[in-house]
C-alpha cells in the first residue's frame, strides 16, 4: 500500500472545511489545526485530524514527517501567526517540509481605478488588513527561501460556493442590500477551484512563487444579485446608498477600492482550467445542488 501523503492545514475557515474534505477523499492524512473546541467535531466529521494551534508537540510530530503545508491564518497584530510561532519548527524539520502555501488576499494591490492587476503589479495596500497581508506574505517568502522550501502565495478574490453566496442568503430569506454604484466591479472565485488550483500548485512544476485566484469576469454586484435572484423566481434585492445604515463599515471598505484581477498565470502558466469561470456557474451550481425544490 503506498503511504499517504501529509497534509497541515493552519487555520479552519471556510476554505480549509473543503480542503479537508477534498484532499482526504483523495486518500491524502489531513491535519488541521483549530482553537475551538467545537471545531474539531466538524474537523473529525471531514475525515481530518484536529490539532489545537497551540499544541506544539502535536505539530512538531507532523513536520517531523515528509509534509506538506498550507496557511489559512489570517495576520495576528500584523505578523503572520504560523510563522511567529512555528517558523523555529519549520526551521528544525525544513529538508522534511515538501511545499508551503499561504493563502491571501488581491486586496493587497490597493486602489487601481479599475485597471487590471497581474501578480506583478506594484502592492499599494490602503486598508490596515491588507498591509499585515504583505507583511504575512513576505514572511512566508522569505521563510521559503531562507529554508529552501518551495513556497507559493495566492492571493484570493472575494471567496464564495456552497453555503457563502447570496443564493444561500436569498434561500434563507435574509434581509440583502445592494449597495447602489452600478458601475463597481468586483472579483471572485469559487471555493471549488480554489482547491482545485491548490491541488495542482503542490505538484507543479511551475517556477511562480504568486498565483491570482479569481474567475474571468469581474462583476457588478448588482449583476451578481440579480442573477442569483432569477434563479430562485424572487424580486431583485434592494438596493442602498454606501452611506446607509444598513451598510456595515467592513462591506462599505470593499468600495474604498476597485481592479480587475488578472487570472492568466493562473490558466496559461499553472494550467488550471477553471471549473466556474464566473458568477453564473457558480451560482447555477449553488443552486442546483441545494435542497430547495
């Protein structure tokens, strides 16, 4: 019988739940570290191993062997966690460590007025968290180098699939609001082909150490919500001025900012074939899938 290959996930968000789910059934041993302990119910329940973040010994026993590792953490106080407390151990079993990931954010790009964006871009970060998101990723970087470990960061569009969608939202009679700035495109990516793009990355052969992860089209969230809304037969959500009060400071900060993020490294030099390459088939399949008849 061959021997799995290990997998380390740091961090359990909604990412890392299908993570786990799919690299497990691909016969890979998943751990993933967690700081609840109601999360790691839901870690065992996707055929993965839990690991409480702080527990050190545990940790140092799966980097002891041939692994592979993916960061999900979010920065702590503007440094990246896993690397704060763990770079000493990815240090001690380097030659055992295969390849690290580190999932970010195309919010580290800043304000572009709408252009496009390629992973070469200058990083003009405005927003507090997506400096820390440089910091995070330039730790990682040069953590790879320093150890000689092959290191890719992605940085990831607005994340949305199965249970994070505003057909999910609508299907649960949530009150939705639509900021009103028509003009405004944002990016994403299905949680699906964020998985799909990651399983390839680890046995590429790719010299990229930074891959976009977003769809082929930018989009209006009005354009959004409507298609969401006719696939389920109801009215299109209301809209509201960015002033209004029914719009929370985190959401009204994704309008401080604009760009249409590039996808072609992702396609041409990774050769990942996008499973949905926009907003309607992903949202199609949302629905289709759901248990809504």
């Amino acid at each position: 019988m061959n021997k799995k290959n290990i997998l380390l996930i740091f961090g359990f968000g909604y990412t890392a739940k299908f993570m786990c789910q799919k690299f497990s059934k691909k016969n890979w041993e998943v751990f993933c570290t967690t700081r609840f302990k109601e999360k790691a119910k839901e870690i065992k329940s996707l055929n993965a191993t839990p690991i409480f973040f702080d527990d050190e010994e545990k940790i140092e026993s799966v980097l002891s062997k041939n692994s592979y590792i993916l960061s999900t953490a979010p920065p702590e106080n503007s440094k990246d966690p896993v690397v704060e407390n763990y770079g000493h151990l990815l240090k001690k079993n380097s030659e055992r460590v295969k390849w690290a990931g580190y999932l970010s954010t195309t919010s580290v790009y800043g304000d572009k007025k709408g252009e496009w964006v390629t992973e070469d871009t200058e990083l003009e970060p405005n927003l507090e968290r997506s400096i820390s998101r440089v910091a995070a990723e330039n730790s990682w970087i040069k953590l790879g180098e320093n150890l000689l470990i092959k290191t890719v960061i992605f940085r990831l569009a607005g994340i949305y699939g199965p249970g994070r969608s505003l057909v999910d939202r609508l299907m649960k009679d949530e009150d939705v609001y639509i900021v009103d700035k028509p003009a405004h495109l944002f990016n994403r990516i299905h949680v699906d082909d964020i998985v799909g793009a990651i399983e390839m990355a680890i046995s590429s052969k790719s010299e990229a150490k930074i891959f976009n992860l977003s769809d082929d089209l930018p989009a209006k969230q009005l354009d959004v919500a409507k298609f969401a809304a006719s696939l389920l037969k109801r009215k299109s959500p209301q809209t509201v001025s960015l002033e209004s009060d029914l719009v929370s400071e985190m959401a009204r900060s994704f309008y401080k900012e604009e760009k249409k993020v590039s996808n072609t490294r992702l396609k041409d030099e990774l050769g990942y074939k996008l499973v949905f390459p926009s907003f309607k088939e992903g949202l199609f399949s949302i629905h289709k899938n759901s248990k809504e008849f």
